[in-house]
C-alpha cells in the first residue's frame, strides 16, 4: 500500500519511519508546508517528498497519516475522509470542540476511518494496568494518581500551537484515566502556574498544570504535568483500589531519587523524553493502524475517544480560568461513544 505522510516534523519522522520499514506498505509520500524538511526525510528513507500536500491527493495514496500541527488537523482529516481514505491523526483531533465535531461529522458521513494517536494505548505498563483494574484484582478503586513531566520545553515557536498544556500534555493522562479504569471524568477542578520559564507566559499558556478529577463512579484522580523536569522525562500513574495498588512507569530508568537510606537506587539513565519512552508505543499504534487498514482489526482509538479527552481538557481550562469545579455535562460537544 501507499501511503502519504502530512507533517515531517518530531513525530512525523518516527512514524514514516516505523511505516516506510513496514512491510505491507509499498512506499510513502512525504509532504510538509516546510518542503525542504520533507525532501531531507525522504532521501534519509528512500522514499518520495510531494511539494505540498494536495499532490497526495492527486497522486493516490490508500490511507493518510496526520502530523502536522494541531491546528491543521481537522481540516486535513476532512479532506482525506471526503476522498474516502483512512486516516491516523496525531492527538489532539483539534484544538476546540467545534473543528473536533467537523472532524468526526466528516469521517463518519463517509464512512472512513479516523484512528487517533493516542499512543499509550499500545503501552506495556498502561495495558498492564487496564488489566489489573478490570481484572478486579486491585479491589474498587479509590486513588488514581497521573503525572507527565517532560524533562525539557518544547521549542518556544511551538507553545502558540499547541493547545496549551491540557489539551497538548494532559490529553494523554485523561484519554488513560478513561482506558485504564473504564469510567467517565464527571468532574475537574484545575489550577496551573507560569512561574518557570518566560517563554510560557510570553505564550500565553503555563508550565506547571494540576488537576482534580471525580470519575463517575466516585473513584477521585490527580493528575499533573510540568514542561521543565531536570531530573527527567517522567511519566506515571498510580493507581490505588481497596485490595491492591499498581504503578505505571516505575521502572530503572524512572527520574526519581529516594531519600530512604534502603530505597531503590536513582535511574543511572533515565528517560529524557516522549520520543524514547514511548517508542515501542509509537511503533505499535502505527503497525496498528496498518491492521485496520487492510480490515485485520478493529480502531483502536476513534475520533469520538480524542473528542472525549478534548472534553476533559476544555474542562481544564475553564476552571483554571474561573477558579471552580467544572461538569463535564456543562462542556459541548458530548456524543455517544462505545
Ligand atoms: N502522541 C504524542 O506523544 C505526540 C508527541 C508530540 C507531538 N504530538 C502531536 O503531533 C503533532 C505534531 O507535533 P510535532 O511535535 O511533531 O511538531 P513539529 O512542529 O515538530 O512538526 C509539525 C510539522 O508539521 C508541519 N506543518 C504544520 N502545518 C502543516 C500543514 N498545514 N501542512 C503540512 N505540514 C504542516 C510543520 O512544518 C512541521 O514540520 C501535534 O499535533 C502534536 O500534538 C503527539
């Protein structure tokens, strides 16, 4: 198969990597409103750069792979669903509800496929959790503690397009609140802070974000997240029921030092960004979506799941704004999912 790749920046990269290596895809075309950037990526793959992004179109690809900045991904998704191709998308689908709900209308009206990159679905420790908790061996939960702390900022010309904090880095910890426990966030109580680095507040956005959540069930989460963590790239989530406790992300490479005279030694090398740690991740969601595709599996990530986690984060935003607890019943844009 033949498939276009629109974006060739980070994360555009390892995924037409992991797909020019796949060996049910033929070749792939690259294309970026950069087109030096995708020319390079080509040659370093041996593969073809399209000098914008209505030649893969034109050309004919089987399916479409999405990431550009957020804020061209809807209409990308559109364009490719209105030419019936299937399409996975970096999350965030976009960045507000209205683009998200155009999005999801447009696949669904032709009958495409949206898969959504939410990689930690295709995680080790985040699967091993979504089995403990349904297998009933942690009891009823009571606790979830989520956490991303990236060890270094993104580049500063990335802050004005990327969301915000929420809906850019805690979309990821609320699409796995939900996949792991099984239950709907029913209410948040968020704050943040811009007290590091200049460039977040230059931007608008902030650094530092924290966040209470009730699931639906009553089970109360935590989750945070920081743009600057010397120590590390540091990703985890704990999660407590009244029989038994896990921890996702806990392993030798986790950037945290015990003060306890017998505690575990520090990490000797520990994980210094999303690109490492999640690189298996990355790979299997792509290998994934290849599956679905050629009709082999189901979508493991719709747009309907993406627009649950947006919601999540919309939520966020208001209630760091206006400093009170926010339902998600009061955020648009709720549609029936599986
Ligand atoms: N799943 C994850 O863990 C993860 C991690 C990082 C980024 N992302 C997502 O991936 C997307 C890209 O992030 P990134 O870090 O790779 O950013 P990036 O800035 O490194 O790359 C984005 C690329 O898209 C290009 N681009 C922008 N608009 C375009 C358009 N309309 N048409 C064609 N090319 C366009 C830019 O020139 C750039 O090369 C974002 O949506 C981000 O949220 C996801």
């Amino acid at each position: 198969m033949r498939i276009g790749v629109i974006g060739t920046g980070r994360i555009g990269t390892i995924h037409a990597r992991t797909l020019s290596r796949h060996r049910e895809v033929g070749s792939l075309i690259l294309t970026d409103v950069d087109p030096v950037r995708a020319q390079e990526l080509a040659n370093r793959l041996g593969e073809t750069a399209a000098p914008s992004t209505e030649e893969i179109f034109k050309w004919g690809v089987d399916a479409v792979v999405i990431t550009t900045a957020t804020s061209a991904h809807a209409e990308l998704i559109g364009r490719a669903a209105r030419s019936g191709l299937p399409v996975f998308c970096e999350k965030p689908i976009a960045l507000d509800l209205p683009g998200s709900l155009q999005a999801i209308a447009e696949v669904e009206t032709a009958g495409t496929i949206l898969q959504m990159g939410f990689q930690r679905r295709f995680d080790a420790g985040y699967t091993g959790a979504r089995e403990a908790v349904r297998s009933g061996r942690l009891g009823r939960l009571h606790t979830v503690r989520a956490m991303t702390s990236d060890q270094t900022p993104p580049p500063a010309a990335y802050l004005p397009i990327s969301g915000g904090l929420y809906r850019d880095t805690l979309i990821h910890d609320f699409d796995m609140l939900r996949w792991v426990t099984g239950h709907e966030v029913v209410d948040v109580y968020a704050t943040g802070s811009d007290a590091g680095p200049a460039m977040f507040r230059e931007a608008g956005d902030i650094d530092t974000a924290a966040a209470v959540l009730t699931l639906d069930d009553g089970t109360l989460a935590t989750t945070t997240a920081a743009r600057l963590n010397g120590a590390g790239y540091d990703v985890r989530m704990e999660l407590a029921g009244e029989l038994d406790q896990v921890v996702v992300g806990l392993d030798d490479r986790t950037p945290i030092a015990s003060t306890e005279p017998s505690g575990p030694p520090a990490a000797t090398k520990p994980w210094t960004g999303f690109l490492e740690r999640f690189a298996p991740a990355y790979e299997a969601e792509l290998i994934a979506f290849v599956e679905v595709v050629v009709g082999q599996r189901t979508n493991p990530c719709d747009g309907r799941e993406a627009l649950q986690a947006l919601r999540i984060a919309e939520a966020c935003e208001v209630s760091r704004r206006e400093h009170r607890p926010v339902r998600l019943a009061e955020i648009a844009g709720a549609l029936p999912y599986s």
